[in-house]
C-alpha cells in the first residue's frame, strides 16, 4: 500500500521561503507523476507543480512560477517543494500526490489525474 507524507508546513512571514518534503513508500517517485497542491479556505483545490516520469517535464501554476521548485531525491525516494518570496496568498493546505500508473505521461498538473494522495500539510504566511 502506497503511502505519502507531507511535512514541513509552518507559519511563515510574507517574503520567507518553506520546503515542503512528501516521503513516499512503496512506489519509486521517479516511474510515476508526481505533483504538489493546495487548497486554500472556500477554494478548489489547485495543482501547483507536478513532473512527468517520461523525460521529467516540470509544469507550474502561473502564480507560483519563479518562485516555486519541485525536486526530487530519488535516493530518500521523497520530493520536495521549496517555496520562496512566499504571499499571503500562499495561504493553503498542500498536498503531495502520484498518479500511480508508472510512466503515464501528465502534460500540466490537474489534481483529477493523481489517485493518491498525502495528508496534507498548513502553510499560513502571514505578518
């Protein structure tokens, strides 16, 4: 059985910076499409980076470009988002998610084609 878990989630000033790290099991991050998301109070929830396993394409939403890097280690078999120059419209819970056919290729990062998903993570950036 599959299981993500995020860490790392705080309470962080406007303009710090956060790394968010998801430890998975039983699948080996670097076959399958991984992605991180959020959702923010009365909000759907977001995709806000996510790679393809084919040839490691990286996609992110518009607002967190520049700003926003999705890793991965294949070796801790965990990835990672760091966030940085972070909004109070940042202000969400974040989720980890793997679409657990091996190398289906994603071309963006639509939360309805990942199937399994962490638990979720608070960031609140506020002053």
């Amino acid at each position: 059985q599959v299981e993500l878990v995020e860490s790392g989630g705080d309470l962080v000033q406007p303009g710090g910076s956060l790394r968010l790290s998801c430890a998975a099991s039983a699948f080996t991050l670097d076959y399958y499409p991984i992605g991180w998301f959020r959702q923010a109070p009365g909000k759907e929830r977001e995709g806000v980076s996510c790679i393809s396993p084919d040839d490691g394409t990286s996609y992110y939403t518009d607002s967190v470009k520049g700003r926003f890097t999705i890793s991965r280690d294949n070796t801790k078999n965990t990835m990672y988002l760091q966030m940085n120059s972070l909004k109070h419209e940042d202000t969400a819970v974040y989720y980890c998610a793997l679409h657990s056919g091996a190398y289906y290729r994603i071309s963006g990062c639509n939360p309805d084609w990942f199937d399994v998903w962490g638990q979720g993570t608070q960031v609140t950036v506020s002053s």
